[in-house]
C-alpha cells in the first residue's frame, strides 16, 4: 500500500527524531513518502494531491490542526470511494481526533498501531461535519494582541454577507466564547509561549470575568423541529466526546457525542460567576452531566444555525478562524474512513 505522511515539522511534541522513527515503523509495511507541511493550509494541499495520485492510506503526523488541514484535502472534492484511508500520529499538545480514534498517546506506539491495524484490514467510517460562517472577517496573525488585532480586524477587513464555502471539521466548532479563548491562547503562541491547559484556563477565567459578552448574550441558536434558543454567549458544536482536555483531564460537556451519530450541542445563557463554576465541575466530572438553569444541551443533531448581534469569534478543530455574524453546521454521515 501507498502510504503519505503529512508531517508539521512545528508539532509541538514531535522532534525530528521520533518522525524519522515513526517513518522506519511505517515503512515495515508500507510504501512511504513524506511530506511536510510549510505554511498554514499546506497539508491541504498535499492530502488533496494524494487523492488525485491514488495514494491509498495518507497519515497525519502532527496536532489536530494537521488533522483538519488533512482531512478538509482528502475530502475537498466531497466523500468518495477513492478517498485515501486517513491514519493519524499524535504529535500536538492536545491530539483529541488521535485519541477519539483509539490511537496511544505515544507517537511510536500509535505508528505501530496503525501496521497492525492495516495488517488486518480494521478501519471504519466516521461522521464528520461540515461548518460556513457568514458575515465573517480575518484576524490579522502579525497582531499580537488579540484585541487590537480584532478590532484591526473589524474596521479594516470587508465583512462577507454570504455563507462561505463549507470547511471539514472533525470533532468541534464553535462561535463565541471558546473561539474567543483560543483566540488569545493563540495570541500567546505567536510571542513565542507554549500552549498548555493552565494557559487556557487562565485565558478563559479572564475572557468570563473580564469579558461583556456574558453580560449581554448576543447569539441565537436555531435547531430542527423546535423554537430557536436566544441569548446565548457560548455554544459548543461537537463531533465526538471528550470536547477536549486539559492535560490527561478530558472536558466533557456533551458525553454522548460519537462518530456514529449526529452532532451534539452545549450552549450557554446568561450567568454568574458561581453558578459558571458550578458547570465547569459538571462538565470535568468523572460522570459528567452538566445540567440546570442556562444550560441547553441537544444531541444528535443534523444540523443547526448560530447567529449573533455582532461578530463573534468562530472556530473549528481548535482554530481560530476570525470573527462571523453567523455559523451553519451539518452533520455528514459516514464520511470518512479512518484506521481503528
């Protein structure tokens, strides 16, 4: 079998070592050509290539924006039975899709992993979902302070009224408060500091007691056969559960989310300090179920539709993506196939 292996040189727990490593497992087995990733859509680009050459298995060496800029390549064209298999190494600092998929959290065992797996012709078909924003800007990435650079954004950038084209996402999206976070975490990242979940927790205790958009909700949450939800500051769209985690912690506000379903909501009204508290220890529970006033959690969702008063930061996979007026989001059944 023809095997690429989209590499980020940049990933922020692989070193040139363990690649060439986990090149030499692959290699047992398969046919392997490397390529890595040296601007931000790259991967894109190389998955895509490798449809169009027939490659049969393409493996994503990297975190879960590698994944994402691999997927949205393979599945550019839409799904088909000449889509390479997707594999995946963990070397982000987070890896949720790795994890999601049952690989191992160690780079080598998970190269082993996926041998193993294509050996015995064990792969299966994932849900994915689909993501368009509206009225959407981009957040200059030369900014460093993620304000200024939104409202560089939001002054300088002409807003776009119409549904862009669909992106790939693989296990969240997002409008509002969590793309806001990741937003400054990321603002972090460009000055040189290494992502951590102390960082994004001190980011987003700030962005909740700091911030006016819980003060004054902007957003509506339109979903099938029921009457739209409004005054909204956060709404988590996922794919598959945990949401994330925070080091070896998973974060889990919609624990029912899964690759054989449809898509997951958690969203959030207007609310204190405390009671906000109160929903973080539901949701990092070991039995998580976050439940009460405020809360709306809906599962297995086809579609839904998010829009906002003013702009509001959007993201998918974990990556920010400017801000938007407005997030459409549907689920695609059996999508993609996947080792594991």
């Amino acid at each position: 079998m023809r095997a690429l292996v989209v590499a980020n040189p940049a990933a922020t727990t692989t070193t040139r070592g363990v690649r060439n490593d986990v090149l030499t497992t692959l290699a047992g087995d398969l046919k392997v050509d490397l390529a890595e990733t040296a601007h931000r859509g790259h991967g894109r680009d190389l998955a895509r290539q490798a449809r169009t050459e027939g490659v049969d298995v393409v493996v994503a060496l990297g975190g879960d924006g590698t994944v994402n800029e691999v997927v949205n390549g393979l599945l550019a064209d839409g799904p088909g039975p000449d889509v390479p298999v997707l594999a995946v190494v963990p070397g982000g600092s987070t890896n949720v899709f790795s994890r999601a998929v049952g690989r191992s959290r160690d780079p080598l065992t998970a190269a082993t992993e996926i041998v193993d797996c294509l050996r015995d012709g064990r792969t299966r078909r994932v849900a994915l979902g689909t993501a368009s924003a509206r009225g959407t800007t981009t957040r200059p990435a030369h900014v460093p302070d993620p304000a200024l650079a939104q409202a560089v954004a939001d002054t300088a950038a002409a807003t776009h009224p119409e549904w862009t084209d669909p992106r790939w996402f693989v296990f969240s999206a997002g409008l509002g408060f969590d793309a806001d976070v990741i937003g400054r975490v990321e603002a972090h990242r460009a000055r040189g500091r290494r992502s951590t979940g102390l960082l994004y927790v001190r980011e987003a205790t700030s962005a909740f007691v700091l911030g006016h958009e819980r003060r004054r909700p902007a957003m509506t949450l339109e979903l099938p056969e029921e009457p739209a939800l409004d005054g909204l500051f956060l709404c988590l769209v996922s794919n598959v559960a945990p949401w994330t985690y925070l080091g070896t912690r998973p974060v889990n506000p919609s624990p029912e989310a899964s690759f054989e379903t449809g898509l997951d909501v958690f969203a959030m009204g207007r609310m204190g300090v405390f009671r906000m508290l109160h929903h973080v220890r539901q949701v990092l529970a070991r039995r998580p179920d976050a439940r009460g006033r405020g809360v709306h959690r809906r599962h297995d969702l086809p579609w839904l539709t998010l829009t906002a008063e003013r702009p509001q930061g959007w993201q998918v996979d974990g990556d920010h993506l400017g801000t938007a007026t407005g997030l459409r989001v549907t689920s695609v059944p059996a999508a993609l196939r996947v080792v594991g």
